[in-house]
C-alpha cells in the first residue's frame, strides 16, 4: 500500500537519501532503523509529503503523492497520524482541545461527541483526566502518549512514528512500546517506525529496514534481520564502534 | 579601489537580499487573501489574536501618544514663540499625530510588542514540529496561524492609532493650555480650523499598512524560522528590523501618495 521507489534528496551538497526502495507491508508495523542524522525523519516526511522529493516516488495506495499539490496532499493526509519525536503538541492549546483539534477540523461532529472520543482515545494511550492540562505541565512520556492519543483522534489507517521512544527512561520506554503494539493491534494500523532504539525494533516490528548511506541496505522480518550477515546492520546492531559505519 | 568595491559589493547583497524577502513576503500576503476569503475562518483565533495585537497594546500605546504630544507641544511652543505664534501650537500637535507620529509610533510600538512576539510564537511552533503538525492533520497553517495575526493587525493598528491620535493631542494640550498658559479656546478653534477629516482618515490607511506590514513579517519570519532557539531569536530580531525600516520606507511614499 505505501511503496516507495528510487527516492532521492539533498539539501545542498548534501545527499541524504541516495535512491531509496521500500514497500511497507499493509497492517504491520515497520521499523526504519539508522544512524542519528542518517536520513529516517527526511524519509517519514516524505512518506507524509512534508517535503518533495528530487526525484523517485512515493505510492499511497497507487497515488504517486509525490506529484500532488497541497490541497491534494491533504485528502491523503486525512488517512495519516503521526507522532512526532517532541509530540509537536500546540502548546497553547489545553490537551483535550489538542486531541480534539483534528476532530473539529475535519468532522461536524458535536461538542458532546468530540469530548467522548478524545476521552475514549486518552484512555486508550492509559491518561485519564488530563483533558484541561496545558502540554507544558505533562511529562516527556506522557506528552508523547497525548502525541499518540491526537495521532489516533480520526482513526487512521496509517501512523508514523518519529523516534517515539527517544530521551525516555527506560520503563517509559516500555510502555510506550506496549502502547505502539496495542494500538497497532486495536486500530489495525499500518505504522511506519523511526527507531535507533535496538531493544524497541525487535519488540514492536514485524519488519525491519536499514537506512545506510541513503540507501535501504538490509530489510526483513526480526528473525532474518537477527540472522542478516550485513556487515552494517550487525555493527549497527551490536553497537560497536569499529565497523563499516563511517563516524562522521 | 577594491574596498570600494568590496562596499558597493556589499550594499547590492543586501538590498537584492531585502527585495528578494519583501517577494517572498509578497507570496505571504497573496497566500493569505487567498485562505482569508476561504471559509470557514477562524473567528476564535482572529479575536484572540485582536486581544493580542490591539487590548493589550493599550497602555504601551498610551504612553508612547500622550508624551510624544507632550513633547510636540514644548518644542513647538519654543519655536512658535520665536516669531508670536504659539497659538499654533495646537494643530501643529494635531496635524503631526494624525498625519505622521500617530500612525509610525504606534506601528513601531506594536511592531516591538506583537510583531517580535508572532515571528517567536511562529519560530518556536516551526522548531518544534507544530507547523509540521498542522501540515500532518491537513490544517493549512497559513490559515490558522498567519490569518488570524495578519487580520488583527490590519484591523486593530488603526483602532490603536485613534488613541494614540487622541491621547496626543490631550498630551499637546496639558503641556500647552495648562503648562504654557496658551488660551485653551484658541488651541482647540486652531486644531478645528486646520485639521480635515482627510487628514485623520488618512493617517488611519496609513495604520492598517503598517498593520498589515508588521504581522506580515512578523509572521514570514517566524514561519521559515530554522535551526532551534538561536534561529528563533534571529527570526525575532530580523523581523522587527525589517517591519521597522519597511513601515519607514513605505511611510515616506504613502505620504507622497496620499498628501
């Protein structure tokens, strides 16, 4: 359903993404894994048409978005949530009116009804009673779960996670795993994942891709990742520092 | 010869990189009539903003009119007084607050105040994804957040600048009727006699420009803000240097237009 093919960006002199291939799979979660500044957020902003590629294509569901302009762009961003690695809550904006904020964007839903399901969505991300706090007053972990809360609010069918696991403590980033696979399972979603985050990969992905140099150069389920001889991901994944991966 | 050269080098940069920014600010503003007659708008964010640029402009507003009437009152009496005739005193504050100094100094003050406080509000949103949020949930960020500014500011700066127009020439007065001892019928009778509606109305169009060049800035510069808290703060110098000297310049042409 999401298929992209020979993707590249620069900025400047710089190439960051050097003909990317991928195809994710409908209904699983696919982590993207790489090295930090390698590229992966560039690529979720393009999966999601935030940025335009130089050249290759992004398919959703057979559109080529990016050849879409912005008013076209926004009928297919209707299908998308997406967690960002700070949440990206508005901060001035109380937490219910941020998870509801897309609701009375998109829908003519009552006041009543708008309050039920940002209700209903806090509870799934386990907040309750937080509705008239201010993002400011919440913390990193649960800012992030109001983050995910508001990516659910419109029931989408595909979500994109920024590093969401990034800068927590390591029981919060437990949880939020959980909450990543539960709400994968729950709405039935396609997730896309940008993680350097080795312990979560294995846990919330059912498919896993490596983001090297541009280029996607090692992609597979967690068994045949574990199993993967790519000189790469094995550095990657047994954090060493001698290796292929040049240290910049 | 090369340091001349090096100079003229230099000022053509920056003015082909000043009009190069006033396109792009253009771009804005033609984004913006475009998503402003879209409905449906923003009334809550539009008064919010109004509350913003304009209620809470007030005092700084006030302050800035009454002394800088204060001030033309003194120095025109000194020199009024040289050849007898201070009795001009009043429509010469008159004339100059809503001409001129009603106009500027209340776009200067809401340039400082809220213009600054746009190009943060918006840098901040843009450094922390919020822009990139509102683009994810299909909300065009140009609506939500640079209409309601732009609005506020074209329609609350004249509504300033008739306070400040006001508290100027009771400023003028104080200094002139009760310091100066000029006759307080001949003040007012000299305001009546030499300041048209036209003058008023058009220090007022006046206002609404700078109004609508400060939020615009304000805005532009916020909105393509980069590279964390030091772009925010660059954002937020650049924009009040560049409304400030815009509103100047344009001053100057609007009055060669207009009177």
């Amino acid at each position: 359903m999401i298929k992209i093919i020979d993707l590249h960006k620069s900025f400047g002199k710089q190439k960051v993404l050097d003909g990317v291939n991928l195809e994710i799979e409908e209904g699983k979660t696919t982590v993207v894994i790489g090295r930090s500044g390698g590229g992966k957020s560039v690529l979720l902003k393009h999966i999601i048409g935030l940025l335009k590629p130089d050249s290759g294509h992004i398919f959703i569901d057979g559109v080529d978005i990016s050849r879409l302009n912005e008013r076209e762009l926004d009928r297919v961003r209707r299908d998308f949530g997406m967690l960002f690695q700070d949440a990206a809550l508005f901060d001035s904006m109380t937490v219910g009116e941020n998870v509801a904020f897309p609701l009375k964007e998109h829908t003519e839903k009552k006041d009543k009804e708008i309050k039920r399901i940002v209700s209903d969505r806090l509870m799934a991300v386990g907040l309750t009673g937080v509705e008239d706090k201010m993002p400011s007053e919440l913390s990193g972990g649960m800012r992030k779960r109001v983050g995910l809360a508001r990516a659910i609010a419109m029931h989408p069918r595909i979500v994109l996670f920024d590093e969401p696991t990034t800068g927590l403590d390591p029981v919060m980033t437990e949880a939020i795993n959980s909450l990543i696979i539960d709400t994968q399972k729950n709405f039935n979603l396609t997730s896309i994942v940008i993680s350097h985050d080795v312990k979560s990969i294995f846990k919330i992905g059912h498919r896993i891709a490596m983001l090297y140099e541009g280029k996607i150069v090692e992609y597979g389920t967690s068994e045949e990742i574990k199993k993967s001889k790519n000189p790469v991901l094995a550095q990657f994944l047994s954090g060493s520092a001698e290796g292929p991966i040049k240290m910049v | 010869m090369n340091s001349v050269s090096a100079v003229i080098d230099s000022l053509g940069r920056s003015v082909l990189r000043y009009v190069e920014e006033m396109g792009k600010i253009l771009l804005l503003f033609i984004s913006v009539l475009g998503w402003a007659t879209r409905p449906p708008l923003k009334f809550r964010n539009i008064a919010k903003q109004m509350e913003f640029v304009g209620v809470k402009s007030i005092f700084v507003v006030v302050l800035t009119g009454t002394f800088t009437g204060m001030v033309m009152a003194l120095q025109g009496y000194y020199g009024f007084r040289m050849f007898s005739a201070e009795s001009m005193v009043g429509s010469t504050v008159a004339l100059g607050m809503t001409r001129e100094l009603g106009p500027v100094l209340t776009s200067l003050m809401v340039t400082a105040r809220a213009g600054s406080a746009m190009a943060a509000e918006l840098g901040t949103m843009r450094v922390t994804e919020q822009i990139d949020a509102l683009y994810v949930m299909a909300a065009n960020p140009v609506k939500h957040l640079i209409v309601p500014r732009v609005v506020a500011g074209v329609v609350m700066l004249p509504v300033l600048t008739v306070i400040a127009d006001f508290v100027g020439i009771l400023g003028g007065y104080f200094v002139g009727v009760i310091l100066l001892n000029i006759n307080s019928g001949i003040f007012i009778k000299n305001i009546c006699r030499y300041v048209d509606l036209d003058d008023i109305f058009n220090g007022l169009i006046k206002a609404a420009v700078f109004g609508l060049i400060l939020s615009l800035v304000g805005c532009y510069k916020g909105f393509n803000a980069t590279g964390g808290a030091e772009g925010v703060g660059k954002a937020t110098t650049e924009a009040v240097v560049l409304a400030s000297i815009t509103i100047l310049v344009s001053d100057y042409f609007l009055t060669a237009i207009m009177f």
